[in-house]
C-alpha cells in the first residue's frame, strides 16, 4: 500500500491518488486516516469515542482524585469546563511525549495521580498515536510500502515525526512528494512564488496569472467567481480547484448552480440543524417552569418528534392557549386519536385501538414536561430516557434509508447517555446537563441537502489539502486572521521538569512556520492561474488582511493595482476582464415593481363566497375598514406567513380571566360575593399552568405577581356588578347564530345577563386603552357591541352589550343598559349601529358581488366607496393590516 500524508488531508483532497489514473492499493490520509489504517492492519481498531464522553470521564476522574489539587476551586464552581480545559492540557502532554507519570511537579504530578486513577480515560487521537508508536516496533504485519509526504518533514508536529520514524524503522519508506510544478518563467503568479519562496520580487504586469479580485461583498465576489468559472473553456474546467477555508460553499453554489454548472457542494458544520435540535429541546422541555416556546419549537422543526399533521394541531393548540392541559390541547388529543383511528381503520377494531394507543402513548412521552426543577437537577435514568427516546425517533424515522443527519441524532443522543453514565451521579445539575448536550453538539453537522455534483471544478477545506500541483486554484474568503497558535500552561521550571523526562513542546516558532507553509504552498503548487478573493463583508462583520497578504504586500503595493479586480465593475462594464478571461454581461431593462392598486376587479364567480357566509364582529369590522382587506383575510383565508407563536401577556391575562368568569359564572344567581376573589385565585393558580404557561417565566415575574392581584379582583369587580345590577347570570361562552334582515351572523357570546324579561350582553375585555372603547361607544361605532344585539335574542331587537373592561374593573355601556346607572352618552345606540352596520354589509357586498374590492389606504379610494355608506371612513385603515404587501400602500406609510 502507498499512501500520501497531509496535515489536512483527512476529508477532501486533490488530487485524489498519486497516480492521475487512479491507485488501486493507495490512498490520501491525514493523521485520522493514517491512524486507522495503522490501527486496521494492527488489529486495533476500537470505536469513535466522543468528547463529550471524554470530558465526562475526566470529570470522574479529577472528582476522584480528592485532596487538595490545582483543580479543585474552579472544579467545585464547574467541573465540565475544568475538566475540558485540563483534559486539553493532558492531551497536549500526550503529544508532546508524556506517558503519565510523575516528574516532580506539583501540578504535572497531580495530573499524573488523577491518570492512574479509575475510571479509564476513553483514547483519544494523541492515545491512539501514542499506543501505536509504543507497539509498532514489536507487531509486525504492516501492508504499507512508501508514504509520501505533502508537507515537508522538518514543519510536521513532533508527535507525527515520531510516528514516521517507528514507521521507517518498520521497514515503511518514507518520503517528501517533491518540489512542485511553478508557473512559467516572467508570469506574475512566477514572481509571487518567488516572492514566497524568500527571493527577490518584481514589479506584476497585470497577465492575469496572479489576481486578487475585491468584493464589497461575499454575494458580489461570488457572482464573479461563477462568471469566470462560466466563460472558461470546457476543456480547461478540469484542474480548477476552490479553497474554502470556512468549509462552506453554499454562497458561491448559489451563483454556480443559476449558470449551470455543478455545485461544490461544501457545507459548514453547524449545530442547528433541525434534527438535532429535538435533543436540546427535549431536555429544555422537562425542565420547570415550562416553557411553552420550547415545546411549539419541538413541533415546529422541520422534522417534528411526531408526525407532521399531529404536530401542526398541538401547536395551534399551543398558539392558542399555551400551556399543558387546558380545553384547546385536549381537543388537539382528542382530534389526533379519532384521525389515528381513522388511520388505522385497515386493521380490525381491537388492533386499530391498539395501535392508536401505542402511538398516543409514543407521542405523549414527548408531552410530559415541566417534570424537575432546574435547582434540583434530574435523575440520570431519566435524562438516559429521554436520551434513548430521542435515539429511538431518530432511527425509526431514518428506517434504514442511512440519513446522515438522524444517524448523527441518534449517535449525539447515544454520546449524552454514556456521558451522563459515566460522571458517576446520580442526579445530574442542569447546568452539568446543559454543558454535556451543547458540548456533544458542538461539532454540529453539515447539511446533508448539500452536496457536491459530478462536475469539472474540486473543493477542498484547508491550504494543505492541496498536496500536489493544480493549473488553476481560486482562494475563496482570502481573509483574516488566520489559524492560532496554542498556548503553553506550564511555567518555565514545569517545562523543564517535562525535558528531564523526554517530553518537550513544540516552539511557537515552529507551529507559525508550519502554518506559513501551508499558506505558501497553495498559492506555489498553482502552476497557470491563481485568484484570491477577498470580500470587505463577510456576512455582517467586516473582514480583515489574511496573514499570507501581508507578506505580499510590498510587492502587491509596488506592482499598483495590476494585480487587482473589483468585482463590482461587472454592475457597470458590459466587457469585463478577469484574469484573461472576458465575463461578458448583457444589460437588462429594469423591471417596473408591483404597482399600488387602490381597486381591484375579480371574477364574478367568486360572488358564491359570500354570498352564503356568515359574518363575525371581526369580519364586518375589517369590511367596514377596509373591504380589500375583509375578502383577503376573511373570504380566501389568507394568512401571514408566521404559522404559530406564543401570545404576548397581554392577551394571557385576558384568557386567563375570560376562562376564569366562564367557570366562576355559572347560569342562575352570581355567586356570593365573600369568597370570589380567593375562588378566583384558586382558578387563577390551576388554570396557569394550562393556558398561560409562559407567565411562570423567571422574565414575567413582575408580571404575573401584578395579575395575580388584578384579575382575582377583577373577578371580584364583575361580581360586585352583577349583585349590584341585581342581574342573573343566563350562561357565558355562549356560539350562537343569528340574522338580521339579510345579514347573517355568528359570535362567541362572552356574558349573557338578564333582569326579569330584560337581557344584556357583556364583553369582556383586558385591556390598557380605555378611551378607545369608550370613544366606540359614544360615536356608535362599537360594532361588537351592535352584532351581539343581533346574536342575543330570536324577538328581532336583540339585548343591548356593554364591555366591561377586566384591567380597569369598569362597565362601558349605552343609555337604557340594565349594566350600569352611569352610563355612556352616545350620539348612536347600538341597535341603530346594528342597523348602520347591515346597511354598510349590503353595499359593500354588493360591490364585491359586481366584482369590485377598494383597498381603503389610497387617497382616491374615498371615490370608490359606495353611496349611502352610514359609517365614516376610518383615518387610518391600514395602521394593523396584515395585507399591505397586495395592494402596495404600505410604500405610502414609509
């Protein structure tokens, strides 16, 4: 076996094999792929062990050491960063040669007793290398014959120049790959080499073999890579090799992919992929209080825990009234499990049923939250539970089809249950529980919709992965600051401690001429065309000078601006040149936007849809407001694009009380005045967590202490005013149906009262605006008030309404209310609102039936209104619109 050994050659490489043809018993490897081909061939290969399964032993480890050690006062405030932070210490101990011993020093001998001590630390890369160097000598079978190396031997690390000496003591040749293939003599990417190579520089000439092209913007430099890559030949496509030192290429496949050519397909690890958010938020969820905004995320990924149409009705369930037990989330069960029956209806009764319960049962486990307090911590078995829930969705949902993403969910969720198995606890702190899932997570994962098409053009991560010579190569994100270099912990006198016994770390000095050479060795294996491309934004954040370019500098500031493009000529030059290559670009017409419409016209076919519809107090307030706006929202049900969220406190306060009257106010007599209020509280405490979860929130404190002081007494407010109205309470929560004249109605009745033969609605409302009800009252605009009158009684002239008004425990209502002694003076009742109203609905409808809508917002839609119209025109009808994007007006508001 041949191999070629990169630094950076785990992953993607180029080329692929020595041989251009292809090498049948060879392969590009970096230390990972190094490692396991020794460990193979030796007979010890063992399995991947996380770092989070590290980090977890080590925390057993340092715990059992006991005594007083260097650790110990940051280990007692937080052991999981302690033992991260000296467990990568050991590791760099490891690398450096250390074999665990004491070599007396205080704190290197402390490190040594916590290595001798149970349990075992899990290997890591530097454990793997080290067990192989001691073994290589006396374990012969090795198949491999040469390893030839891309980086030169005197800038590899220590711990690989080891490994390649007991290899060449196995009989292994070792060798370099060779000096590489410069660009011709007199180019300017020539000079640049030479310049690299610590030569004299000289003046570019602007042949376009060496360019760095400028961007404002990653968006804009990625449009002209795409040109480029575009109007190259086909035939010199191959050998195009792209380094994207971020790992990510979905900007540029973007701009590749709309000019067909195949994508790259590089994809940035990241830990927010929606699978392997079911893990966090699984354990986010069990905590207390419950966070309602926790559980809608959970159903609202991608790919949910349960199926995708249970998961919509709970969280609309949740959107509604959010919490754990309330009348909406029963319904959400009660709706799932007649459609699970309705599923299951293949199989015979007994075994639908039984399988509509396993599966109620599987979706439910994911349900039970809110179960341990966070300053308690939860039990390891069932953190492990929950862990192996998620593992057991991850591969029931992958079925067998290898999707790397819930693979990847399954295994992180496996590396959190040995981690929790081996802190040896048995109840786990939720910040140690919080450490251990972002750590398992950190590595992330890239998005498997992402990948590489066959195609002419390579990708690779890292300058060293480019191990031999490329004709052209294009340095994508050519920005700073560029690799680290690590720090040493230990002092001078621990240092030589660790040289008296065969461990010495590698010099500063050395680790930066190891990364210089990787930064040089790209740009001198370009043998025609090299392109650096360096963005002035990436994303948001502006971008700095890449280390390589400061050392190109001189030469690049003495040779003018020959060498440089800037990608934003191709927005006014229809004949740009880019590194001898002409991006030809055509202008086009600028393309007229969307235009206001103040009246629209639809098919009169569409005049069925209202015709035999009923109207809510909602829907003719939005008429009457804007008719454009009723036919979108209320007859095509058109909605904002956000799908669920969680109501503001505001509007919790208000369900809470609304829920509260509905059980507290019960048909017959109003209940005693003594004990309201603490019945009230009593609801107000059981009902909490049900419909108004969020209000538990440490950040609504303040909140929630105010209301549970003032809608107890609110509460208390509107039984006072029933006694005092010597009213009977007929029922509350009450759907009716109603019409008057040819207006059909329907409505949720909020209070229906009476007093003898007479009858009132009430309609509850918490609010902070007290003027505008009121204002609503007295201009005979409040058309609520008018449609309840319509709802309240078959006799035709219906029950006057009045809002009572929670937050302000204050009754609004017109003159001759049996509700109140004080009441509002109004120019308009509401009987003749109700009659203003049906009058409106007529016109409007009429001219929605004739296929004409006016959108209110424009100036010249007051031409547009119907004659005859009783209520005035609103003054600012597009002030909460959720339609402003069809009719353009909101250009107007800006």
């Amino acid at each position: 076996m041949d191999l070629v050994f990169g630094l950076a050659a785990d992953g993607r490489a180029y080329p692929d094999t020595h041989d251009g043809m292809g090498t049948l018993d060879g392969a590009v490897v970096g230390p990972m792929g190094l490692i396991q081909i020794l460990e193979t061939q030796l007979g010890m290969l063992g399995p991947s062990i996380s770092s989070a399964v590290r980090i977890a032993t080590y925390v057993a480890k340092l715990r059992a050491c006991g005594g007083n050690r260097f650790w110990t006062s940051s280990f007692l405030q937080d052991p999981w960063s302690t033992a991260s932070a000296i467990l990568e210490w050991r590791d760099a101990l490891i690398s450096a040669g250390w074999s665990g011993r004491e070599v007396g020093s205080a704190r290197l001998d402390d490190l040594a007793v916590a290595e001798g001590i149970s349990p075992e630390l899990p290997h890591g890369l530097v454990d793997r290398a080290a067990k192989l160097l001691n073994v290589l000598a006396t374990r012969p079978g090795l198949r491999i014959r040469q390893i030839a190396l891309a980086e030169r031997r005197d800038v590899l690390s220590p711990l690989w120049v080891r490994m390649l000496a007991a290899l060449e003591a196995a009989g292994v040749t070792v060798c370099e790959c060779g000096e590489p293939e410069l660009a011709a003599e007199g180019t300017d990417l020539h000079k640049v080499q030479r310049v690299l190579a610590g030569e004299q520089g000289e003046n570019l000439q602007g042949d376009g073999t060496f360019t760095t092209l400028e961007a404002d913007t990653e968006l804009m430099a990625a449009e002209a890579i795409a040109d480029w890559l575009a109007a190259s030949p086909i035939e010199e496509l191959p050998g195009t090799v792209i380094l994207a030192p971020d790992g990510d290429t979905a900007l540029l496949d973007n701009a590749l992919r709309a000019r067909g050519i195949p994508v790259l397909g590089l994809s940035a690890s990241s830990p927010w992929r929606g699978a392997l958010q079911v893990l966090p938020l699984a354990f986010a969820a069990a905590w207390q209080p419950f966070d309602p905004s926790v559980l809608l995320n959970l159903f609202l990924l991608p790919r949910p825990p349960i199926a995708r149409w249970a998961a919509r009705r709970l969280s609309r369930a949740l959107s509604e009234e959010p919490g754990i037990g309330g009348r909406a989330w029963l319904k959400a069960w009660s709706e799932i499990e007649v459609r699970l029956l309705e599923i299951n209806t293949q199989s015979d009764a007994d075994s639908a049923h039984k399988k509509t319960n396993t599966t109620l049962a599987e979706w439910r486990a994911w349900t039970e939250v809110g179960r341990f307090r966070r300053s308690d911590g939860i039990p390891v078995v069932e953190a492990q539970a929950i862990c192996g829930r998620v593992a057991a969705w991850a591969m029931r949902s992958d079925g067998g089809k290898g999707d790397r993403l819930l693979i990847a969910v399954a295994s992180a969720a496996g590396a959190v249950a040995d981690a929790l198995h081996r802190l040896e606890l048995a109840s786990i702190p939720a910040l140690l529980l919080d450490r251990i899932v972002l750590q398992v997570l950190s590595e992330g994962m890239a998005n498997p919709e992402h990948f590489a098409e066959a195609g002419a053009v390579r990708a690779i991560r890292a300058p060293g992965a480019l191990w031999s010579s490329a004709p052209r190569v294009i340095w994508w994100n050519f920005v700073g600051p560029g690799e680290k270099i690590p720090t040493v912990p230990w002092d001078s006198a621990e240092q030589q401690a660790l040289a008296a016994n065969g461990v010495a770390f590698e010099p500063s000095a050395a680790i930066a001429r190891r990364i210089e050479a990787a930064h040089t060795a790209i740009i001198r294996r370009t043998r025609q065309t090299a392109i650096v491309v360096r963005p002035a934004l990436a994303r948001d954040e502006r971008t700095t000078l890449h280390p390589l370019a400061h050392r190109l500098r001189p030469l690049l500031k003495e040779s003018g601006a020959v060498d440089r493009f800037k990608a934003e000529r191709l927005l006014r030059e229809p004949d740009a040149v880019l590194a001898g290559r002409m991006l030809a670009r055509r202008l086009s017409e600028p393309a007229q936007p969307p235009a206001k419409v103040a009246t629209w016209n639809v098919p009169a076919g569409l005049a069925g849809l209202v015709e035999t519809r009923r109207e809510s107090a909602t829907s003719l307030t939005r008429m009457m407001n804007c008719q454009l706006s009723w036919f979108v929202q209320d007859i095509l049900k058109l909605r904002p694009g956000r799908f669920a969220e969680i109501p503001r406190t505001d509007q919790l306060f208000g369900n809470l009380a609304h829920e509260i009257a509905h059980r507290l106010l019960l048909p017959g007599p109003p209940p005693p005045q003594d004990n309201i209020k603490e019945a009230a509280s009593e609801h107000f405490e059981n009902l909490l967590p049900q419909i108004a979860a969020p209000l538990l929130q440490p950040q609504h404190a303040g909140e929630l202490a105010a209301a549970r002081e003032m809608v107890p007494r609110a509460l208390e407010a509107l039984v006072r005013l029933l006694h005092s109205q010597e009213l009977e309470i007929v029922g509350s929560e009450i759907d009716r149906d109603g019409r008057h004249g040819a207006l059909h109605l329907q409505g949720r009745l909020d209070l229906l009262v009476r007093r003898g033969s007479q009858v009132a609605v009430l309609d509850l409302k918490w609010t902070r605006s007290e003027r505008r009800y009121q204002d609503e009252v007295a201009n005979g605009r409040a058309i609520q008030l008018a449609v309840y009158r319509g709802l309240s009684a078959a006799d035709g002239t219906g029950a006057p309404g009045g809002y009572f008004l929670l937050r302000q425990r204050r009754i609004l209502a017109g003159p001759g209310s049996i509700l109140t002694n004080s009441p509002v003076d109004a120019d308009v009742g509401d009987l003749d609102t109700l009659a203003h109203v049906a009058s409106d609905w007529r016109l409007w409808h009429d001219l929605a039936v004739s296929g004409t809508l006016v959108a209110a917002g424009f100036p010249e839609a007051e031409n547009q209104r119907p004659g005859g119209l009783a209520i005035d025109a609103p003054k600012e009808p597009c002030r909460f619109c959720d339609s402003r994007g069809l009719c353009r007006v909101q250009e107007e508001l800006v």
